[in-house]
C-alpha cells in the first residue's frame, strides 16, 4: 500500500447551491493520485439544518468556497452526528501547499 501526502483546510467555508449560499464549517483533506493522475479531495461539513434540508430535497451537488478556493463537491449521506461528507475530484477548494524542494 503506499503512502501519500495530504493537503488540507479547517475553517469557515460556504456552500452555493442552485437556489441559495449557505455559510458552513468544514474539515477538508485531499492528495494527488498518481494512478488516475487527479488530484482527490474530500471532508465533512459540521451539522447545518439548512444543509440537511438542501440535501433532503435532493440537492447533491454544490460550489464548495473557502477564502483560498472554490470547486464542485458532492454531497453524501450524513454520519451519526449529522455532518454531511463532501468530496470532488479536481482543483481543490483551498490552496495546495507547493512541496519544498528537495
């Protein structure tokens, strides 16, 4: 199994649905993989009701903003506590650390 370095952003982050923007918590990570040559990113959206009525109605997909970033996230079935997982394959919605030269 091999290993590889992950991006992230803790913060303040909001979701732009069809018919509105929803200020949001995320924790998001993500890492190039070098198989399908795309970069994977993903995370959990802190309980929201106004989420959990967006998704219940049937939105899945969303423009996930940070103050670094934005992309096109899918939304899935929430965990036990009511966070929504979101991810997308693509530029990230927050800036990639450049890696140090070696």
């Amino acid at each position: 199994m091999s290993e590889h370095a992950e991006d992230g952003y803790t913060g303040a982050a909001t979701l732009a649905f069809q018919d509105g923007v929803i200020p949001v918590d995320v924790e998001l990570r993500g890492y190039f993989q070098p198989i399908d040559g795309r970069y994977h990113w993903y995370g959990r959206i802190k309980a929201n009701n106004e989420v959990t009525s967006r998704v219940e109605a049937g939105a899945r997909t969303a423009f996930l903003r940070t103050p670094t970033g934005e992309a096109e996230g899918t939304l899935t079935d929430p965990d036990p506590w009511g966070r929504y997982r979101v991810g997308g394959i693509s530029t990230p919605p927050y800036k990639i650390e450049e890696p140090a030269e070696q």
